[in-house]
C-alpha cells in the first residue's frame, strides 16, 4: 500500500511493517542477537514482514533457525501445534520473533505453551492483551520485549472513558460492554469506575493496558483530515469562491482536491507533536518497546525500555534504557545471548562449517604473522610489516630489533677475543723492535714482518666494526677495510716467501738472481698485490656500495639490521683475490718448505696458509646458511681465527727462539744447515 503509484489517495496513521521490521532488526543488533527462530501466521502482510525479517537479519549478519507459520482461517491441527512446539523447545536460538496481532497472540497462546519455555526472549509485536485470569493461571518462564505504536495519553481522554454513556450512543452495541468493563475492581484506578452493576466479566482489554495506542492513532488521524479540510476550505475562501451547499462542496472536491492538501499537511497535535505524511503516505511516527514482565505476585508489570523512530536522524532512531529490562531469572546471562556459536574472542577468526549457515562457525586462531583484535571476526589482518602480532594474537607489537651489540653475551666475548688477540700483536711487535738488531728478526726482511703485525692488529679492530648496531660509515667500512688489510698481510707474506726463494737461489754459482735480492722485489709485491684489492674495494664503493638494511622477513617476529652488501659479487671478488693471494703463497712456501735452513720459514708459512684458507673456506658455507647477528659472529669469527693463525705459524716460533732459546739466535747457528 505504500506504492504512490498504484495506491496515490492511500495514507497510513500508523508505521507500516517495514518500520516495524527495521526497528525489530535495530533491537537484534544492539543485543548481538544473531541466532533467532520466527512464528508468524501465514497472511499476506505478515508473510511479507516475514520475508523483509529475513531480508534486515541476514544483512545484518545474523541467521534464522527456524521459521514456523500457522494457518490465520483454519483451526491448527495437532501435526501443526506438536511442530511449532518440537521448535520452540528444540531451539538453540534464544530469541523467537513473534509476528502477529491481537487476536493471534490469544490463538496461539491458548494451543502451545510458549509462556513456560524457559530461557527464551520473545520479541512480539503486539502488547499482548492476556486476560487476567490467564495471567493468573500461568508460571511465565520467559521475557517478552513488545513493539507497540507510540502510545499517548490524549488530553481529556480518560475523562471521555468514564463518562461515556450507553444512553449516548445506543446503536453502538460495544458501549455497554466497555461501560461495564469500568466498573470492574480490576480496573486501574486512573480509568475506574462505581456502578451498581455486579456482573464480573471475563475480558478487560481496556484495564490491563497502560495506554491507549488505538485511540491516539485515531485522534491523529481525525486531526490530519481536518487540518486538511480546513487548508482546502481556507484555501478556496482566499480566491472568493462561494458554495451553494454540502453537495457541492464536498462532493466535487473531496475526490481529487483533498489528496493535495492532505499530502502536504503539516500540524502540531494538542501535545506538541508536529506531524506530517512522508513521500509514501505514511505519518511520522515510531514504535515503543516494552518489557513485560510476570512478578512473583502473579502480577504484570510493563515497562518502556526503548523506542525506535525511522525518521529520526542516524544515531538517535534507536535508544535503549537496558537496566529498566528487568530478565528472567532463568537466564544464566544477563543480558541472554542468542548465538549459534560462541563468539571469537580476540586473535580468532570464524570459520564456517560446511554446509551451515554463516552463523554456526568454529573459532581458529589467526596464522603467523596476522591478528584480531575484535571479536567474531571474519578474517584476520596481517601485520605492519614492521610489527608481530603478540602471544595472545590480538594486537600488533613491534619487531625485536636484532643485531650484535656491545650488550650482549656474544658481542662481549668477541670483543674481548678481539682485544686480547691485539694486545698479544702488540706485544709481539714490541719484542721485535726491542731485539730488532737481531739475526732471527732481521732474517727475511724485517720490515715486512712489521707490515704484517701491523695489518693483523688493524684486522682485530677492523672486526669491532662489525659489532654494534649498523650505519651507514661502518656499513661502507666493514668489507673494504677488511678486504684490503687482508690483502696487505697476505702479499706482505707472499713477498716473504718470494724473498726466502731468491735468498736460496741467489747463494748459488753464477746465479743471475742476485740482482733481485733486496727490499725493492718485495716491496713491489706488496704494493701492487695490495694496491690492485684497494681498486677492487674502490670500484665497488662507487657502483653499489654497502648500506644499512632492515631485514623483515628472514626471522619471524625480528628485524635483522644488517648491512645489504650492495653489488654482492663484488664480495665475493674481494673474498676470492684474498683467496688468490693465499693459493699462490701457499704454493710458493710448499715448494720452498725443504730448503736446507736452520730456520726455515717457508715451512711455517706453508702451515699459516693452510690455517687461513681451511678457516676461509669454511666460513663461506656457513656464512651463507646464517642471518642477522650470527652471520656477522661468523665473519668476525673467521678474521680472528685467520689472524690468529697467521701470528701463531709465523711468529710466534720466532718469539720462541728470542725469548726462550736465545742461544739459537745467532748468524752462525741459523745458516749452519745451509752451509752444510
């Protein structure tokens, strides 16, 4: 009825069931009801309310169990009265929606016993007028939450009630029953009233309700149709139009003229409502929600707890006094939940089951990596990339950052290897200067052992730049400084192996090597062996040098701060020229491991490259199955052990002879094989 097309001269005065459907969705969402059951008789309006139900409680994420109709013609047969009660009893659903009217309500009341299931919220859209000697008679298990039209008191309204009289209206056989209703003792004090009749009577529709809805709908809708009549009147008075009689006012007008001013009217009633038809002919009105209620004394109590205007802006078109809902004591729960399974907390997510509604669903928790942080949520949303969900999975915590600080147990212990191992150098570079005029110092070039100790102690304290948390100077400086300091020790001992070939060649007859012999062969070796890795190092800096570099995704809840190596095959060409100058002079100490030398220290440089490349080729599998700060523990780890190495096999023989066998440090004792 509410299409202007097909029906233009229709008006309702009171909400039609879409507003009624609305408001009754509003309720079942501000209690999280989700899981309900509907009875309803199976007339056309109530069928389509049934369907826009529907339509509202699915949209709205919510399911419908069950949904029983009974016939509103035909007696109910018991098939059909054991079905609706097999529901009702069965039902998980903790909320049912009873959509029906006055004389439904008694119907069904009286063929099952809805008024004893325990543990059930009935919604209803009527406010239920039980008789009293029914409300006397049954042990009310259940809370009912009634929609009811707006009820007002009309002013002088009561005062009609109690003063109408039979006598006034004699053709209106509803008159003396309502008369005599008043003077029953039932009656609210308000509305009652003395006769002398004594007949008890069996039904007060009138006494037990609070208000008196029906009539105000009335009186508004009187009121609209005179405010109407009187604009069209006025109206016409203002162009001097005169009428010749009722006829002829009202019969040629009332048809098409009165639509227009009765669409457009717009008054304010004797309470101070302004009222007014919207675009569909209905008048602006809403619905009251009351709680009823059966006391211990067997008595009804109806309170409004809340109310809904379709009209009214968003926000404000629903509002609800919960502590005026007084429930059941059979609720285990206050307010009663009706769900078909539980809710997810926090750090779940739903899960359907097969072949279910979207209601019934059991409870995952969220995967690695995502959270929620409400509950009975439909998915669950992955991190910042920069942040971890916590144990529980309900919020995003930041990433642990990690790295190899100062701090920490590893970090201490390698900084301490790395300091004791530069205070041994240290040492051991003050007992070469101090017996530096020594045979066994000054033996194959003392110059390049200086060279060598001081790059192995530039190499213990290249290894703290690998310590502590990344930036961009010690990034840049960690591979190149290493690289390079690396490659001057190296070609500083290849140049001493060199050195001991020539030495042994040059003694021999008519040899052309004595040419070579001197500081100039050797210092050209380290200057061009070590100058060619600072190019390396400097080509590398320029195309893609090392930067700093937040690792997100290798660990699970950390952020490795690492330094990206840039162009990583310059790394590994940095790694593989030390390995190529370490090749060479172990071949080079291998071949002159067996000449004849009291001393001969091409055996222990053949040993010191053997250390160094065991260490460095293992380190490069390990270091590529390692992240974050063990990764670095292991680089710094193989620069230690290959320096420790290189001053084990080449020097500390030496300090050996000079600090404990010094009678062996002498001229004639170091070239006594060779001259033999």
């Amino acid at each position: 009825m509410s299409d202007a097309v097909k029906f233009p001269y229709f008006y309702r005065t009171v909400p039609n069931e879409l507003n009624l459907c609305a408001g009754i969705v509003r309720l079942l969402k501000h209690f999280g009801w989700t899981w309900v059951g509907i009875i309803a008789p199976d007339d056309d309006s109530s069928l389509r309310a049934v369907q826009i139900l529907k339509r509202g409680i699915e949209q709205n994420g919510g399911c419908i169990e069950f949904i029983e109709l009974f016939s509103h013609t035909k007696f109910m047969t018991e098939e059909k009265k054991d079905n609706i009660n097999e529901s009702i009893y069965t039902s998980s659903a903790n909320v049912i929606i009873f959509y029906c009217n006055e004389d439904t309500v008694i119907y069904l009341l009286h063929k099952i016993n809805i008024l004893r299931v325990p543990g059930k919220v009935w919604i209803t859209t009527n406010e239920l007028f039980i008789p009293s000697a029914f409300i006397q008679n049954t042990n009310r298990k259940s809370n009912f939450l009634a929609f009811t039209v707006v009820n007002k008191n009309i002013p002088s309204f009561l005062k009609f009630v109690r003063e109408v009289n039979p006598l006034l209206l004699p053709h209106d056989p509803n008159i003396k029953s309502w008369w005599e209703s008043l003077c029953d003792s039932r009656c609210p004090e308000s509305i009652k009233k003395s006769c002398s009749i004594n007949e008890t009577l069996n039904s007060l529709p009138h006494c037990v309700t609070r208000y008196f809805g029906k009539s105000y709908n009335i009186y508004n809708a009187v009121y609209a149709l005179a405010h109407a009549l009187h604009d069209m009147v006025m109206s016409d008075f203002g162009n001097n139009i005169t009428w010749s009689g009722a006829s002829q006012r009202f019969g040629g007008y009332l048809p098409w003229k009165l639509h227009h001013y009765l669409k457009n009217v717009r008054f304010k009633n004797s309470l101070g409502e302004e009222l007014f038809f919207d675009k569909n002919g209905d008048l602006v009105n809403g619905y009251n929600v009351l709680n009823i209620v059966s006391l211990p004394n067997r008595t009804l109590s109806v309170e409004f707890v809340a109310s809904y205007n379709p009209y009214a802006p968003l926000g404000q078109d629903f509002t609800i006094n919960e502590k005026a809902i007084v429930w059941d004591s059979s609720f285990t729960q206050k307010p009663p939940q009706s769900k078909c399974s539980k809710s997810c907390p926090p750090g779940f997510r739903k899960l359907t089951r097969k072949f279910e509604v979207v209601c019934c669903y059991d409870c995952i928790q969220c995967p690695e990596g995502e959270v929620s942080n409400q509950t009975d949520m439909d998915s669950c949303t992955r991190c910042p990339e920069d942040q971890w969900p916590n144990k529980k999975r309900n919020s995003c915590i930041p990433k642990v950052r990690n790295y190899l600080s100062y701090e920490e147990p590893l970090g201490i212990a390698l900084t301490l290897i790395s300091m004791i191992v530069f205070i041994i150098i240290v040492v051991i570079l003050g007992i070469f200067i101090y017996y530096r005029d020594t045979p066994i110092v000054r033996a194959n070039n003392r110059d390049l052992s200086y060279i060598i100790l001081i790059s192995l102690m530039l190499s213990c304290l290249c290894s703290l730049l690998f310590i502590g948390q990344p930036n961009k100077i010690t990034c840049l400086l960690r591979q190149t400084a290493f690289g390079i300091i690396f490659s001057i020790s190296l070609s500083s001992i290849l140049a001493k192996t060199v050195t001991v070939v020539i030495a042994f060649q040059a003694t021999k007859p008519g040899s052309k090597l004595r040419n070579w012999m001197g500081s100039r062969i050797s210092n050209s070796i380290v200057l061009s062996c070590s100058l060619l890795q600072a190019v390396f190092c400097l080509v590398w800096l320029v195309t893609s040098p090392p930067s700093p570099h937040l690792n997100l995704q290798s660990e699970i809840g950390t952020i490795l701060i690492e330094c990206k190596e840039g162009l990583i095959i310059a790394f590994y060409f940095v790694l593989g020229y030390l390995g190529f100058l370490s090749g060479i002079s172990f071949i080079v100490a291998f071949l002159a491991r067996n000449l004849p030398d009291s001393f001969n220290e091409a055996k222990y440089i053949t040993f010191s490259m053997l250390v160094f490349c065991s260490v460095w080729v293992s380190f490069i599998p390990t270091y590529l199955s390692t992240r974050g700060k063990y990764m670095v523990a292991v680089e710094i780890f193989a620069i230690l052990a290959s320096s420790t190495g290189l001053l084990g096999c080449i020097f500390i023989p030496k300090c050996y002879i000079i600090l404990i066998r010094p009678e062996r440090n002498s001229r004639k004792y170091l070239t006594k094989n060779w001259n033999d």
